[in-house]
C-alpha cells in the first residue's frame, strides 16, 4: 500500500471535529413554503383605532377549523375606561372590530354607569369567551361565535371590589338592577343584536352581545 492511500484511510477513520447531535435532540424545524402575510390595509386600520381606544392587545394570524373562521382577530387583554384600565378576561381570540365596539361600551356605556349608580367605576370585564366553533342553540345554523363575531359578558367587578354578575344581579338590588338594565340598553345602541336573561333561560347568566345592523334587542 502506498503512502498517500495509507494517509486517506487515516484520515477516514479520524474522529470528526464537529459536535455530535445527540440522539435526542429535536430535528430542524422545516422552512415554511410561504412566509406570513402582511395585515391588510383594514387590519391595519383597525389595530391602529384599538390602540388608539387605549386596548391592550395582540394581533392574531386568521384561522380556519372546519365550517368555522376567524379573520383580523386579537386576543385581548385590557380596555381603558375615564381614569383606569379594565382588565378583561377569556378572550384569547375576538373581532378586532368587536373589540372596539366592546371598547366605547365598556367605557362610556358600563363603567360611567356604575360610577353614576353604583358609585365605583368598573375595573375588570368578566366573559365567557368569544370564539366558539358552534351553532345557535337549538338550530343547525352557526353562531356568530363560529367567527368570533360576538362575545357573553357574564359579570362586572368594581373598583370598590364588588361583583355583579348578570346572574346574580339581573334581580338583585335596586341598584343592580338599574345598572344592569341602563348598560344593557346602551349596548343595544352599540350593537348588532343584543340578548339578556330577559329574551330565554339560555341567556339568564350573560348578554350576548354580537356585530351586525340587526338590531334585534332583548
């Protein structure tokens, strides 16, 4: 054997200089085909009005499940209202548009009205969710929760502690009951359809509140 072949197989049989991968270790994430798409030009309209409304919030990529979707949504974390913000709760995916809606409603419709009749602004917005892939209750037809297009406001807390829920409230106190009768007809201004304990027992511990020119209020 020459003298060249006997340097190659040497260095064959040398160890490698790189670090070895353990065996363990995860494998490369594949590079997606397409990048991410830009917002268009009305999401970008509409984050820019929420911000404005003093919302904290985070953009979220459109989602499609089935017979359901979601476009130009954000899960949303805080509204501001005169002098606080109102934190808001189970709402990892709603309308960007909804949520501006929910925004002036909050502020001047809800936590004016507590001050006003209560005498303590709201500082945290309880919800059961917006996005929902499901249909109305009792019909094939899908809810306006399939496109994130509605959200249940369940209950309020006030700055001085207190809670009123829609539940417990709708027929508590004399001053729960005009709080939560005097926001639900200013969400009835704001709102596509509006529903409360008073349209069906499906609704005695919520108002539904959903996007739309329907005007339907009960």
């Amino acid at each position: 054997m020459g003298a060249w072949a006997v340097l190659v197989l040497l260095a064959a049989c040398a160890p490698e200089a790189t670090r070895e991968i353990p065996r363990t270790a995860p494998r490369p994430a594949a590079r997606p085909d397409t990048a991410p798409s830009l917002p268009t030009a009305d999401e970008r309209i509409c984050r820019s009005r929420l911000a404005e409304l003093g919302a904290d919030f985070v953009p979220l990529p459109d989602l499609s499940a089935g017979s359901c979707s979601s476009s130009n949504a954000v899960t949303l974390y805080h509204l501001a209202s005169d002098n606080t913000r109102v934190v808001v709760t189970n709402l990892p995916r709603i309308s960007c548009t909804l949520s501006q809606d929910l925004s002036n409603w909050t502020r001047f419709g809800v936590s004016r009205a507590a001050q006003q009749i209560l005498g303590s602004p709201v500082v945290k917005l309880e919800t059961f969710g917006s996005y929902s892939c499901r249909n109305v209750a009792g019909s094939s037809r899908l809810s306006a929760h399939s496109t994130a297009s509605a959200v249940d406001i369940s209950g309020f807390i006030l700055a001085d502690g207190r809670r009123i829920t829609i539940k417990g409230g709708w027929q508590g106190s004399s001053g729960e009951r005009q709080f939560l009768r005097t926001i639900h007809q200013s969400a009835c201004k704001r709102f596509g359809t509006v529903l409360g304990p008073d349209y069906n027992r499906a609704h005695e511990d919520h108002l539904h509140l959903e996007l739309g020119g329907g005007g339907f209020c009960r």
